[in-house]
C-alpha cells in the first residue's frame, strides 16, 4: 500500500478493519462533516463523557469508505482540522483530541481520537453527553448525579483529584476528602444585577424594574434555581441594622421552606450556562409609612437586596447567593439620595438614579 506524507501509517493499516468492524461505543462514522457543527462537538463530548473512542470522517454508516473530497489539498485538510480545534473549544470543558488522516483505497479520511475525559461529564449547550452503544445522547439527571458521585468515590479512594487542588491540611480521611470532592464539583451560581426599567412612585407602591443575569461557573448543575429580591425602606443610622434584619428573616424563611414556591424562575441552569431574566420589585406605601412611623425619621432611602438559591445533586440543602445594594441618584449627587416622605406619581428613568454602595454582584455563594 502506497502511503503519503500527510497520512498516519499505522491508522491507514487499520482503517479497512475499523470499517468491517462497523460503529460501537467507540467508534462513529460520518460520511461529512455534519452541517450542523454542534453535532460533532455532541459526539466528540459522549467519548469523553465515557470510554473515549474515535469518529471518523469520510466512512459512512454502512463502512463504505468514501473519503473526504480533495484530501490531499493540504489546505482543505489545515481547514478541516481547525474548524475541529474550533468545535472542540465549545465544549465544556473544552477537549483536545487528536486529529490524524488516514489513507485507504486512494481516499483521505479524517480520524478524530478522543480520550476518556478526566472530569466526570462534558458539556454542549449546558447539557451533559453520554455515549451508549452507538448512540451519543444528553445524560439523564439520575446519569449526571451517578456519574458525579462515581468520580467523587473515585477520587476518595485514590487520593487524586484532576485540574483540583486541595489542600494538604483538608486530606486528613476519606470522609473529609469527599466534602472537599463534593465542594469542588458542586454548582457556584454567580448572579449581577443591573437597572432594566424605570423607578415608579406612585400613591401605592413603589417599583422597579431590574435584569438579573445568573451563570453557573460550577461542575454540576444548579436545580430549581429561584430568586427572592425584597426592597425595604431605610432611615438615618438604623438604616444597616434594619436592613440586616431583614435580609436574615428572608435568608430564613427561603432555607426553611421545602420548595421554591412563591419565588422566580425555579430553573436548572447547568455548568456554563448563563440565565438572563427581568422582574419587578416593589414595597407598599403601607409598609413604607409603618416603618417612617416606627423610626421617627421623615427621610428615607431605599435598599435592595435579596438571594438566589438552588439545590444541588448531592442534595446537602438549599445553598445561596446574595446580592444587595442602595436604590437612589447617582452617586454625583450623594447629597440628594435621601427623599422627602412624600408618595405621588413619579417615574425616574434610568440614568436619573441608580444602584450604589455594595456592588449589585452576588459572586460566590455564602453557603
């Protein structure tokens, strides 16, 4: 057999057999590059996500080698293996193959071969992909859940942990390595919030409207995800304390009650995964003149703040991640933040006040 420079030899030996041998849990063919790209990353991320294996380009289904159309242009071939590169990098984490060609019967063939990943799952779109048989599909709940734990018990056992470092000091017994296991693969919701609307004061309550933007920058997904925001009027020096307060007794009742009921979203948002949503805020004029009456105060601001939490598949309870922040004019105009107690048809637009003091950023969660 007559090889070529740019061919794999050992591959081009056993292209013929691989073919015979037809498609399995480790081996697919394509007959193309499929056109829809997330096609291939989905294959390319069920081989990491369980034996590895390798996908052929240029065989189709029934083995027929039919190869890739002017393989041996080099240019075509230096396209076709970074727009692979390319695929790959969308995958989450990202995977690096290896990319080879293969020549039989005059014909070149692209071999992509995948090793079993070192994390538990991979990712595209946010969802987890398995190979079974010779079908790459989305794993099931109960798939990520078995395959996580599979990894942490692993790594309890071994005492290893890939592209995870823990510190000497915690790896004192499996018990407290598998916390440390678990600590690192759970979900980390982060959340930002910004001003999406105007600020309404009217005779009966005032309102906002605000964009939340949530991300998982974890290793598992973050279940019945919901929000709780809560404005409170605040006045003179008690202001931190009675906002405190209040933050703690909503911190209580979202961590006591079984279900997010009453709360937004109640979302899944898998690693990766970004979650953009609008709500409305808005405390009662009532409230506001109860809490005027009971600080004396005849000025007032308002604070924002509240929670977002989520379950995870370890089911250790519900875990989450505050954010919070001062309603009032820009900060140029410090002075005037604070406004007389008078409620009648207002609307300030965006720009004509602001969100200042703690930033509108809820970052890692407090627990």
């Amino acid at each position: 057999m007559d090889f070529v420079p740019w061919a794999n030899s050992q591959l081009s030996g056993d292209l013929p057999s691989l073919a015979r041998g037809g498609e399995n849990e480790i081996v697919e063919f394509k007959r193309e590059l499929p056109k829809q790209v997330r096609d291939l990353a989905k294959e390319i991320a069920a081989f990491a996500s369980t034996r590895g294996g390798r996908l052929i380009l240029g065989v189709d289904d029934s083995g027929a080698i039919v190869g890739i159309p002017n393989a041996h242009d080099p240019t075509v071939r230096d396209d076709l293996g970074q727009r692979i590169v390319g695929i790959c990098q969308t995958i989450s984490p990202p995977v690096r193959p290896d990319i080879s060609w293969a020549l039989a019967s005059g014909v070149g063939v692209l071999v992509i071969t995948v090793e079993k990943g070192a994390e538990p799952l991979y990712y595209v779109d946010s969802r987890a992909y398995i190979r079974h048989d010779t079908v790459s599909r989305p794993a099931t709940p109960a798939e990520v859940h078995a395959a996580t734990v599979a990894y942490v018990t692993e790594v309890a056992k071994t005492g290893t942990m890939s592209h995870h470092k823990t510190p000497a000091a915690s790896v004192r017994t499996i018990h407290t390595f598998e916390s440390t296991s678990i600590l690192a693969l759970r979900p980390w919701v982060q959340v930002e919030v910004g001003l999406a609307g105007p600020l309404v004061i009217s005779a009966t309550e005032v309102r906002v409207q605000l964009g939340f933007t949530l991300k998982n920058v974890g290793k598992s997904p973050a279940l019945n995800t919901a929000i709780d925001a809560m404005l409170v009027g605040t006045f003179g020096k008690s202001a931190d304390d009675h906002s405190i307060n209040r933050a703690k007794k909503l911190r209580e009742e979202i961590k006591s009650r079984p279900l997010h009921e009453g709360s937004v979203l109640g979302q899944n948002i898998f690693p990766d995964q970004t979650y953009e949503l609008v709500i409305n805020v808005g405390v009662s004029v009532n409230e506001l003149y109860a809490e005027i009456l009971e600080s004396g105060k005849t000025m007032f601001c308002l604070d924002l703040f509240g929670f977002v939490s989520y379950r995870t598949i370890f089911n250790d309870g519900i875990h989450l991640t505050p954010f919070g922040g001062t309603i009032g004019k820009p900060r140029d105009q410090y002075s005037n933040i604070y406004v007389a107690v008078r409620f009648d048809d207002k609307i300030l637009q965006p720009g004509q006040y602001g969100i200042w003091e703690n930033p509108m950023t809820g970052g890692l969660p407090a627990d």
